[in-house]
C-alpha cells in the first residue's frame, strides 16, 4: 500500500480517496495489490493547499474538514485503513457530528482486547499516521522506512539481481528506437501472468522503494553482472529512461524484459500489431506511429521509424515485414538477440516450444480513472506487494 502512495505522491499526485475499498488484489488468491479509484485524484503542488472536501468521511484527515489539506491527507487515510486491517473496527463511529469531532481531535477508540493482540511496533505505525498535525504526520517516504515495514521490506529483497534480467536491460538500451517502441507497445500487451514472471525483479532493483529505478540502481546491477564501464552504464540507462525523467519506469522496465523473460507468442505480437494498426488496416502507416507515438519517438521521426521495417518500400508495415523486423537484430544489438530466438519457436511444434519460465512472483499497475493522472499513473504501474 505505501508502495503505490509513495510513488504517486513522488510524481505529484494526490489520490483522496484512500480506503480499504480501494485496494484489491491483482488476482483471486493472489498477494499483491492494486491502488484503484483515481477519480477524486489531482496532480498537485507541494507549495499549494487543497480545498474541495472530498473522500470519504471515516477516513479523511482533520485539515481535509478545514478544508486546508496537502498530500499528507492520504496518509491519514492510510492509517485509518492500517488500523482497520490490525484491529479489526472502524477507529471513528458514531453518528456524523461525534465522527468529525473524533476525527478533527485525533480521537480514535483504543480496544483493550484488540490493541493487546498487536505488536508494539504496529501499534506505533498507526499512531504515528493518526497524527492531527500533517507536519507531524509520517510522509509514505518515512513511513516506509519505519521499523515495521522496513524489517519485513528487508526480509523480502533477494541478495542478487540474476544475470537474464541485467542482460535485458542493457540489449533493451542497446536496440534502435522503433525495436524499443515496438517492446514498449508489446509491455502494454502482457497479461497479469506474464508480467508476474518480471515483477519481483523490479522490485529487487528498486531499493529505494520509489516505483521507479534509478541512475545509481541501474549501475549497480549492469556493474554487478558486466562490470560495465561507467559512461556505458549511463548510455544504456538513458536509452532505457524514454520519458527523459531520470529514471526508468515500470513499464519501460517490462518492455525491456519482453525480449529476455517474456516468452513472445501469437496472440501478444498480434495483439501488439493491433495497437499500431489503429484504423484496422492490416498495415502500419506513418500516420498509425503519429498517433500511437507522436511526430517523434526518443528523437527520431516517426518517418524513419517505419522505413527501418519497410522491407517492400511502399511506405507502410505488414504484419509480416513487421515479425520478420523484430527477428532480425539491428547492428546496434551487440548483445545476442533473444527474442528473435523466442519468436522462433512460433513455428516450432507445439512440444518443442520454448517453455515460460516459471512465474516469480505476481504484482500490480495502478490504474486511473481521470484523465489529468493517467500519464503519470500509467507509468509504473507501481509494484505493490
């Protein structure tokens, strides 16, 4: 949970509406979460208050009724659903006028029973949440490093970042930009299975528990597994940051894996051919980039983009010069070319195919449901557990 509100508050978002509701799981019997429900949501300034009154009454913050708030708001919310989850009752009832009062003096009822079944460092999460004053408050960046969630943080992460995943990255960065747009397309694609064979690396790269990974972090792991050269580190991780933020994003982290640990099979690459072919045409055309990637991706026209797929020269792309395209490595591949391997077993048999590996284990997007929030939500996909 603080996973998903660290990162939207680190990208200038404010959800409002946090509540016990508004998590749900990726999958029946799965243990990852999704933050849902973006609609009271807004990109904010950490130099502006809010005012609307909005959320809902039994978990918004004090300031919220002063109508005077900040991002801090969700944090309130937050604890209001930590306490729900620890003890098992709502922290403030009553009729509406006791609820305000409670809430605007920090109030919340202590059962003998239930707070005794509590350790005392979750005990102290909580009131450290339920503070009346935001300035006081525990931000989600502080909160995670509280000895209750950083002790079990610290038991989760693996010692190491494996081999497959670095090379990923690193041939990922290395590929011209219409092979990376194509495997950025393909990462919107993937099915919740597929991306729960990538998910638990990202979060191992991810120390700083941003929902992003990080110029120093990406070093770390190419340095650990190709003791690469500091300038080349810092090449492959620029070309890997496409939105040029200085970190790269969850989704840029799968479309790289697509190519390494992602088995590439019929249904995803027609499915990703779809999203090009935006009039339904059987081709893709200049105007189809435009409009899936703009007048330029990383720097380059979309003109040129296609012409590196154009076998036939008749300006646009069949779904068959487009497969052939993706199996043939560019001379920028310096690394070898694993999805062309993988797209080979499309036309192996059925039990010499190229088995998946096994699933690591599953996680989450955030989704939105305002349009001001989606570029910035869509991003990560924050990944929760």
């Amino acid at each position: 949970m603080l996973l998903a509100v660290n990162y939207i508050h680190s990208h200038g978002v404010v959800h409002r509406d946090i509540k016990l509701e508004n998590f749900l799981y990726d999958k029946e019997g799965g243990s990852y979460l999704k933050l849902i429900d973006f609609g009271f949501s807004k990109i904010w300034s950490p130099n502006t208050k809010m005012a609307l009154s909005c959320g809902t009454l039994a978990y918004v913050a004090p300031e919220v009724l002063n109508n005077a708030y900040t991002a801090q708001c969700d944090l309130w919310s937050l604890g209001v659903t930590v306490f729900i989850l620890l003890f098992g009752y709502m922290p403030f009832a009553g009729n509406e006028e006791r609820m305000v009062a409670s809430i605007q003096n920090g109030r919340y009822t202590q059962k003998k029973e239930a707070w005794g079944k509590v350790s005392e460092k979750a005990q102290d999460f909580v009131k450290k949440l339920l503070v009346v004053s935001p300035d006081q408050r525990l931000t989600a960046a502080d909160a995670l490093k509280h000895p209750w969630v950083a002790g079990r943080d610290k038991d989760l992460k693996a010692d190491d970042v494996s081999r497959d995943t670095a090379e990923g990255l690193v041939a990922f960065g290395q590929s011209s930009a219409f092979r990376r747009a194509c495997m950025l397309m393909m990462a919107w694609s993937l099915t919740n299975e597929e991306r729960a064979q990538v998910r638990e690396a990202f979060m191992e790269i991810d120390t700083g528990r941003t929902g992003t990974i990080t110029l120093p972090e990406f070093k770390k792991v190419v340095e650990q597994q190709f003791h690469m050269p500091n300038d080349d580190a810092v090449r492959a991780f620029h070309a890997l940051d496409m939105h040029h933020t200085d970190e790269v994003h969850y989704s840029e982290f799968l479309a790289a894996m697509v190519s390494s640990r992602i088995q590439l099979h019929d249904s995803l690459l027609k499915a990703t051919f779809a999203r090009f072919d935006t009039d339904k045409s059987g081709f893709i055309t200049v105007e189809n980039l435009k409009q899936c990637l703009g007048e330029t991706f990383d720097g380059e026209e979309v003109e040129k983009l296609l012409a590196e797929a154009d076998a036939s020269h008749d300006g646009k792309i069949s779904y068959d010069e487009w497969l052939a395209y993706l199996k043939q490595p560019t001379a920028q591949d310096n690394h070898v070319d694993v999805a062309a391997r993988m797209l080979d077993t499309q036309t192996q048999p059925e039990d010499k195919k190229m088995k998946p590996k096994a699933a690591i284990a599953p996680a989450q997007n955030n989704t939105t449901s305002k349009q001001e929030t989606k570029k910035t939500a869509d991003k990560c996909c924050c990944v929760v557990q």
